[in-house]
C-alpha cells in the first residue's frame, strides 16, 4: 500500500540512493558523470547534499510503499533559499561536484544548467528539482501520485509550479499532468537538451 508524506532527515540515506539509482542513465547524469561504473555512486555524492538543503529549506515529499520510501519529489519555494542553509554548509552541490569532475568542468556544467533561468515563469513559482522512483517501483504511478499531491498542496496560490528535464521520455508524462514545454536549452556545446516545462 503506498503513502505520501513529508521526508525527514531520518529519510535522507534511502532518499540518496532513490536518486542516484533513479537518474543513473538519465541523459544530464550521462553527459556529467560519463563512467558507467562508478556514475550511481557519484550521483548519490551530488544529489545528497542538495537533499540535504531541500529538506531544510524546501519541500520534500516522499511515497512509501509497506512504510519503505521508494519515490521522492524535492520542490524548491518560491522566495526559499535552498542554495546553502547556514545549519549545513559542507558539502555543497557544487563543491562535490567539483571534486568529481574537476573546477573547469564543474564550471562549465553549472553556467550550462544556469542558463535555464530565462525560460523560467514570469512570476516566481514552485520548481521541481527532483521527481525521483526506484527502478524497480518505476511504470506503476508512483511518480504521478507523488506529483499531483505536490501540485495541490502547494496550490495556486503558490505560483505556476515549473521544471526541466534532460529525458525526453519525460516531457509526455509532465505534458500528462497539466504541463507545457516553455521552451528548451541545449545545455553546453555537446550536452543534452534540456526542456523547461510550466504547469
């Protein structure tokens, strides 16, 4: 039986490897994280900091199935600042990114993400960072029932909730629950196509 509740810091090592096993082969991970051997360890690296914030400053929502949290939505709010709350400054995003990939690559893949932002709402919404489901949950809802609890807790008062994805997969999906694509952002010179959707 599956449930959505808010995670607690208590979630965060399951909700680690949620992510990393979830966008192993997602095309952004890929283009960053080219080693296929070492990517899902390296993933949880990066990810979990950013969780990390989110739990402290954001919105985190997890479904449970049989109590066991197998998908997460991490939604940054609109005037909330997610970047490095002052109860965890190490690691950040970026300084373990940089670890991984070195201080120009890193460089290079946070300006190429950064350049999204143009294609953002007009007025500040809520931007889902991360819908994250096991694999082996993945194809059963789990990621549509997790996202529609967000979309109507937050409400409209809210804003219009927005995200990017790298998975083309996705964009039918998102288009499924009352998205549209804004537009999109080779990220890069030889990176993936990031699409930038608002609901």
């Amino acid at each position: 039986m599956s449930h959505v509740r808010p995670a607690t810091c208590a979630d965060l090592p399951v909700l680690r490897t949620v992510c990393a096993l979830a966008y192993r082969d997602n095309p952004l991970m890929r283009w960053v994280l080219p080693d296929d051997d070492t990517r899902a360890d390296a993933c949880a690296a990066w990810l979990g900091p950013s969780l990390e914030r989110y739990l402290a400053a954001g919105r985190v929502d997890i479904l449970t199935v049989d109590d066991v949290p197998v998908a997460l939505a991490a939604w940054r709010l609109p005037g909330a600042d997610v970047a490095a709350p002052a109860a965890s400054p190490l690691p950040s995003p970026a300084g373990v990114l940089r670890a991984l990939v070195g201080p120009e690559r890193a460089t290079q893949v946070l300006g190429a993400l950064g350049g999204a932002a143009a294609l953002a709402p007009a007025a500040p919404g809520p931007y889902l960072n991360y819908l994250a489901v096991h694999p082996a949950h993945q194809s059963r809802g789990r990621g549509g029932e997790l996202l529609d609890h967000g979309i109507d807790a937050l409400g409209a008062a809210a804003g219009t909730p927005w995200l990017g994805t790298t998975d083309p997969r996705n964009v039918p999906f998102y288009e499924r629950h009352g998205f549209s694509t804004a537009g999109s952002h080779v990220l890069g010179d030889d990176g993936p196509l990031l699409t930038v959707l608002h609901g």
